[in-house]
C-alpha cells in the first residue's frame, strides 16, 4: 500500500512537471489572441524571440508555419486532456469507486499529456534546427529562462 502511494505521488509530482513544460511552451510559442490590437507589445514571446535571436524573414516565418502546425495537432489534445482530468477528478465524490477505475481514468489523462509533451518537445527541437550558432544559444537561454520563469510564476501563484 505504502509503495503505491509513493508510486502515484512520484507519478503525480511528474505528471506536474510535463504540465508546467507544457505551459512554458505555450508561452513560447502559444499565438498572442490581441495581435490584431497589440501590435508591438513587450509581452509577445514572439516578438521578443524575433528581437532576441535577430531572426531574418525566413527564420520568422518558417517559425510561425511550425507554430500553427504545433497547435493545430495539441489544440485538440488539450481539450481531450481537459476532459480526462475532470472525469478523473469527477472520481472524488464517489466514494465507492475501485481502484481499478481510478488508475484507468488517471492513465488516459497522462497518456493524453504524454502525446502533448512529446509533441511540445519535437516542436522546441524542430524550431531550434531554425537557429544557427549564436542564435541557436540564444534560443537555449530563452527556453531556459521560460521555464525558471514558470517555476517562479507558479511558485508565486502557490502562495495565494
């Protein structure tokens, strides 16, 4: 019984993990919804990898076709990862449910988040081969500094 719990708790602290490097890459490459009224706002991650990484046009947009790409594949992964996640914790209230059920529901909700994650990396790594040399260091820094920020982000947002 005691391994089993430390089991889900391991596989919980990972599954939080995936989610927050998937959250990190939709910051990073996740489309701006106010493009259209916020032309040249600081808080673009597209813009500010543009600026940091002195893309040329083909660089910008060759990134913006894999972008869409990404998203039109993991947009509806999310929706179903979604989906999974309140059927699992829709669990909680039924307090005869076995465990056989529970670790179904739980499976199908991280094999969801499995597919996002692994997408999300084939994306960050597809982008990168975009970069030569110093632009390709840049583009490490810049992933590296999306995650600490999300740590710290979701650090802060624990503390509430």
């Amino acid at each position: 019984m005691k391994s089993t719990n430390n089991r889900i708790l391991t596989i919980a602290v990972v599954l939080l993990l995936i989610t927050n490097i998937a959250l990190v890459a939709l910051v990073v490459t996740g489309k701006n919804k106010h493009d259209k009224g916020g032309q040249g706002r600081k808080g673009d991650p597209f813009e500010m990898m543009e600026k940091e990484l002195g893309m040329t046009e083909q660089q910008k947009k060759d990134h913006l076709q894999y972008r869409e790409e990404y998203f039109k594949v993991v947009r509806p992964l999310f929706d179903s990862v979604r989906l999974a996640k309140a059927a699992y914790f829709a669990l909680v209230k039924d307090s005869m449910v076995n465990d056989s059920v529970m670790t179904m529901a739980y499976n199908k909700m991280t094999n969801i988040q499995t597919v996002i994650d692994k997408q999300t990396f084939d994306h960050f790594r597809r982008v990168r081969l975009l970069y030569a040399g110093e632009q390709q260091k840049k583009y490490d820094e810049l992933v590296q500094k999306m995650m600490q920020r999300g740590k710290r982000d979701s650090a802060q947002g624990r503390g509430r």
